[in-house]
C-alpha cells in the first residue's frame, strides 16, 4: 500500500483511490469486482492498485462483499 510521503504524493497514494472506488458503486446496488474495476480502470495505474483500495476499504468497514451474490456493496 503507497501511503502519502517523501516518495510518493498523495496523488500517487492508495488513499486517493478511495473516492473514485465508492463512487462508482452505486450506493443501492450491489456490483461485481469484475463491472467495478471495468469502470474505474482508466483512474488507476494498475490492477494490484484497484486490490489495494478495494482490500483497504474492505479493512475500514466502508464496502462489504458477498461471497453468495459475489458482488461487492456500498456500507453506508
């Protein structure tokens, strides 16, 4: 995970990543990691990027994933 420093600016960081992944989910529909990162692709640098944001708002409570629907949520 790149946090903001002397290396990297913030918007190099993870934590950057963060709105533009709540964003495209929709808040009152679930969606697949697959549609998601189809949407945000062109926002981030890479596909291990996307999995570190999406791990890390996981980790803090703000999306929650399905195992039976395999889609991830929007936890208000």
């Amino acid at each position: 995970m790149k946090l903001p420093n002397k290396l990297y600016s913030y918007k190099e960081s993870t934590i950057s990543k963060f709105p533009v992944i709540l964003d495209a989910i929709d808040k009152g529909k679930a969606t697949s990691i697959s549609e998601l990162y189809i949407e945000v692709i062109e926002k981030m640098e890479d596909l291990t990027e996307f999995l570190e944001a999406l791990e890390c708002l996981y980790a803090l409570g703000k999306i929650d994933y399905s195992l039976v629907s395999r889609r991830a949520n929007y936890v208000v």
